[in-house]
C-alpha cells in the first residue's frame, strides 16, 4: 500500500499544498531566472538551501556554462494606417536594432510557403508572420526560424504571431535560431491580435508601415549550475531514476508555470518518499536544469558528464509541459517497459489518473532518450499550458495547489517504483 | 545484480506484475 500512502500524504494528508507553497515562495522571492541572470542564480543558491534543509542527500551543485542574452528597451510602433503602440517581446539570441530603429513597409505572411512565393516583395521590409496556431511543435518552428528565412529574402526584421493557443493580447517570448552565412536580423513576437489584424489590413491592400526599437544584449557565457539532490539507493546505488524540472525560464511573468510546477513536483516526489521513511533500491535522483529554454544547455553538459554511466539509468522524467490535473504518463521505451510502466500506472487508480501515452520526453531528458533509456513525462491540458507559455501571464495565479499535490503524486509513486523494482526497466 | 540494457529479464512478466501489485 506504499502508492496509497504517498497518495494520501501528498492529496489529503500534512503534505498538501506543500509543493504550491514552496513554489510560491521562491517565485515572488526571485521572480523570472533568465539563463544568465542573476535571478537564476539567486534561486539556484536557495533551492540548494532548500534541499540541504529537507535532509535530502548528497545535495551539491554541478557546474556548467550557459549563454547569457538581455531584454533591453523594445518597442514596435504601426505608423501607418494609424498610429498603433503593438505589444511584443523580442525572442531570445535577437540582435539588436540600430539605434534609430528600423521603420519599414510590412509585408504579412501566414506561413513559409507564402513568403517563398512573395520573396520579390519581401527585401528591404519587415516580415510579419500570421501563422495559425496548429500546436506547439509545428506552430514553434515560425518563432525559431522566422528570422533566417526572412532574412534569406532580404528582410530588415521579422515579427512572429505568438506560439499561443489563446490570447487575451498577451505576447509571448521564447528562444529562436540565426544560421551561419544568413543574416542575422532582429526577430521578436506580437500578439495573436495585431497578427491578425495585419493580416486583414493587408488582404485589403492597405500599406502598413512598422518602427520597430530592440535594445537587446547578448553577453559572454555565465556560470551556472544543475542542482542535483538524492535519496541514495538501498540496495542498488549506483543505479538511478532520475525526476527534473527545469530552474530557469524567459524573463516574463514568474515562470512559476514552465518550469516552476515541474521543479517542484519533482523536488516534493523526493520530500514524499522521505516524510513515508522509504529508500528505495535505486537512486532516486533529483535533478533541476539550468538554462532549459535555450535548448538543454544545462542539460546537456550533464549528459556529456554522466553519460558513462547510462546503462545505470533505468527512468529519466522531467515535468516540463505543466502541472495542472495531469492526465497519464507519457512514456517512450520499448514494449516490454510500457507494459510494465501501465503496471505502475494501475497504482494510481485511486486518483483515476493510469493512462500511459506515447512522446514520453522533454528537452533536458532527451539526450537520454536517444541513448535507449526509458523516458516518461507528466501530460495535462496542454491547450491551456499554451494559454500562458513563456508570457507575463506564467505566475502563480495560474497555478492550483490541489492539482499540483496530485501531479506530485503521481510523480512519486512513478519514480518510488520505478526506483525500487527489483530489476530495471527493460530497454529490449 | 538486477538485470539492465540488453539484459535478459530473470523474472517473467506476471513476476513483475505482481511485484507492482504489492505497491498497491
């Protein structure tokens, strides 16, 4: 009955809320952790406190070299038809404007194929993408690519139509990607609202000109750290599951969403499994990513450190897709390890929660992934994570604690079992 | 030690399921 324990401890016993609380915490202490901010580094230094303090083991701080980009002022203004302030964030690793800004024609596209055919129209203007939100692995390749291929027909600038499944005029931020021998021009989104509104304008042959001012910076290399945390293994040490999130985020809202929620669900599986006085067999690693949203950096020199050892890996999870009322598992591994993994699944009968789904992954646990070990990811209403993703409104507000003592729950039932079966997931 | 990688699994599945079952 140790599933309904942690269950019990975690929705209905002491434990509840604990996760929300201790989010909520470091979110309003710190604010957003930007890679390279001192902000993330601050909430490095108290999640290292935090997790000496809840007796956890071998707690320490692993370092790696993140990239470091600012915000500066920014600003977009529609000039003509009218005289229209437009919200927007400029995406990480944008290059600047010059200092006048650029004001230029608009040209507004719904995808790349529209813009190859119109390329002729496209030199010497600002690009504007109004592409449909389909979801976010589709729709995301207009913020990351949006500039080069902009750039690529002889753009000034591009301004991409938020990543956003739903918007209340909320721009959203994110990382985006220059390409050798193409280049770099400034690259920022704007809302769903003036996207479309572009779009209509346009369609009705009406000139629509933009001046657009970045004041971004992009700076050497900072210091940063994972920070890891363990339950040390019983009988089997040296092999592990490990449970992430992911510590920094964009420089918007509180992050308390993307990754907060999965930071510390991961840290409150931990915190369960020890208030129940359980070891499992294996390891039971924590794991908090630094530097996520610019693509796994933080994650990556750990994988290039620990990488010798995969074959000890029986589970790598990490939460970074929300921690609303999760709704099963996702999973990737081979056949015989989902049919063990819709095994443990069944212990959460009691929450109603014992789905498995295929795409188990995340951006810090994939390099794993790749190399054969089995891994799982929490799925929920990811129609509204997209509400909120990487914009002003990612803060705790978003946030319910009783959906997140359940997340928890079933992070910890997951990783205990996983971590105390006699043998490790197979990977045949 | 427990059984990993390309290793040959020592129990069978309804092993394993039980062994889950006992968590429950």
């Amino acid at each position: 009955d140790i599933a309904k324990a942690i269950i019990n401890l975690a929705v209905y016993g002491k434990a509840q809320n604990r996760s929300y609380e201790r989010l909520a915490l470091l979110v309003d202490t710190v604010g957003p952790r930007l890679s390279g901010s001192k902000n993330l580094e601050k909430a490095i230094q108290i999640m290292y406190q935090n997790l000496q303090r809840d007796g956890l083991e071998n707690v320490h701080l692993e370092p790696v070299r993140i990239p470091h980009w600012e915000r500066g002022e920014e600003s977009a203004v529609m000039l003509e038809p009218r005289t229209h302030k437009i919200a927007m964030l400029g995406l990480g690793s944008s290059i600047r404007t010059p200092p006048e800004g650029i004001t230029a024609e608009v040209l507004v596209v719904t995808s790349f194929d529209e813009l190859q055919r119109r390329a002729s129209e496209a030199r010497g203007k600002i690009v504007v993408y109004n592409q449909p939100y389909v979801n976010y692995s589709k729709t995301v390749q207009y913020r990351t690519q949006g500039a080069v291929e902009a750039a690529k027909v002889g753009a000034l600038a591009s301004l991409i139509r938020s990543v956003a499944s739903f918007s209340i005029y909320s721009p959203h931020t994110g990382i985006q990607e220059y390409q050798d021998g193409v280049p770099k021009i400034p690259t920022a989104c704007i809302t769903v609202e003036d996207a479309e509104m572009m779009s209509r304008m346009a369609a009705r042959g009406i000139k629509i000109v933009i001046q657009l001012k970045m004041v971004e910076k992009t700076y050497p290399d900072a210091d940063s750290f994972n920070t890891v945390a363990e339950i040390t293994g019983s009988k089997y040490p040296e092999q592990v599951v490990l449970v992430s999130g992911h510590l920094d985020s964009w420089d918007v809202g509180q992050g308390a969403m993307d990754d907060g929620g999965g930071v510390f669900i991961s840290w409150e599986a931990l915190s369960l499994i020890k208030d129940l006085g359980l070891r499992p067999k294996r390891t039971l690693r924590l794991v908090l990513w630094t530097a996520e949203e610019q693509g796994g950096i933080g994650a990556f020199q750990y994988y290039q450190l620990h990488k010798v050892n995969v074959s000890n890996y029986s589970l790598v999870m990490e939460s970074d897709a929300g921690t609303f009322l999760p709704t099963g598992l996702q999973f990737t591994g081979s056949e015989k390890a989902r049919a063990i993994m819709e095994e443990v699944m069944s212990l959460l009968q009691p929450l109603n929660i014992t789905q498995v789904l295929s795409h188990g992954e995340g951006t810090d646990i994939n390099f794993w992934i790749q190399a054969g070990v089995p891994g799982a990811s929490l799925l929920d209403d990811l129609y509204k994570y997209f509400f909120f993703h990487h914009s002003y409104g990612d803060t705790m507000t978003v946030m319910d604690p009783k959906q997140m003592n359940v997340a928890a729950a079933v992070w910890a039932v997951v990783s205990y079992v996983v971590a105390d079966m006699e043998e490790m997931l197979p990977r045949s | 030690k427990s059984i990993y990688k390309n290793g040959i699994s020592k129990r069978t599945f309804q092993e394993i399921k039980e062994e889950i079952a006992s968590y429950g």
